[in-house]
C-alpha cells in the first residue's frame, strides 16, 4: 500500500521511536510525518497569518500574577483570562465552535462533533474554574472580614412600647 504523499519514508528500527518503528510496521505515517506534510500543503495560507503566534496572548495576564498581592487582585487577572467576556477562555470556545462548523461545511462530521464535544468540556472547565475563584474569593473574604450581623427593617409603631430584650 503506497502513501498520498511522495516523502513518507519508512524507517528502520535504529535510533527510532516507538511510533516510527509502529509506523514502519503498519506503512503509516508518523505524527510528525503528517504535520510535516500539513505545513507544506498550508503554506501558501499560513503565510497571510498574523506573524504572532496566539499563545503569547495569555503571557502577558500570565506575567502579571507574581505582582498579585491579594486574592481580589488574583481573581482580577483570573477573570479577565478565564471569565466569560472577551477572556482568553471563551476566545478558545469560539475557535473550537468555528473548528466544529468548517468541518460540517466540509463533509467531515466526526471530527466536527469531537471539536464540540471538546468545546463542551472546556465550558465545563471554565465552570469548574468559576467556581474555584468563587471558592477562593469565599475562604478570603470570610476569613478577614466578619460577617455583619443583618440590619433589622424598621419596626411598625402600634402605640405600644416593645418589651426589652433580654
């Protein structure tokens, strides 16, 4: 069985790795083949793509967490990152959505429906993420702040005087 793509080479089993040797073995391509063959065949789009790449984004929030002295400045940096507004966390749901969406437009909805359910999991660990801020923000603020005792609503004059507590 011969490969799509003219440089598959099959490999021998010296100073391989476990996946080049398997990939012999089946007449696969690696991994590596694959990307390799990807970046070629998108070379000419990946050209007109921003020169950043998009990891960097989240450094610069990243960077400013050591200079965090509080739990509220903490959860200042964590919101922006992972709330639910323009944060690096939903930007990554909605490139995973439209991951989803190019694929059913493409006739492949087995990978469009494994990008969604990626999707689902990563709102479920945005939720997860909400609620460990919620949890910190919580075990701060009632440790060092007491809690107010409730103000009583304004009692209605019937003429009477009320008793004193005891």
């Amino acid at each position: 069985m011969s490969m799509p793509h003219p440089d598959f080479e099959l490999y021998d089993n010296i100073g391989r790795s476990t996946e080049q040797i398997t990939a012999h073995r089946t007449n696969q391509p690696t991994n590596e083949d694959l990307h390799r063959w990807a970046s070629r065949d998108a070379q000419q789009f990946t050209e007109a793509l921003p020169d950043k790449p998009a990891g960097p984004g989240i450094s610069a929030w990243t960077d400013h967490l050591p200079r965090a002295r509080t739990v509220a400045e903490l959860n200042s940096v964590t919101k922006a990152v992972l709330g639910d507004d323009q944060s690096a966390l939903s930007e990554l749901h909605l490139f995973l959505e439209a991951a989803a969406e190019w694929c059913e437009r493409n006739q492949e909805p087995s990978i469009a429906g494994r990008y969604r359910r990626c999707a689902q999991e990563l709102a479920a660990l945005g939720d997860r993420l909400a609620h460990l801020s919620e949890d910190h923000l919580a075990g701060a603020y009632r440790s060092t702040r007491p809690v107010s005792p409730p103000v009583p609503s304004p009692a209605k004059t019937t003429g009477k005087p009320r008793p004193p507590r005891r």
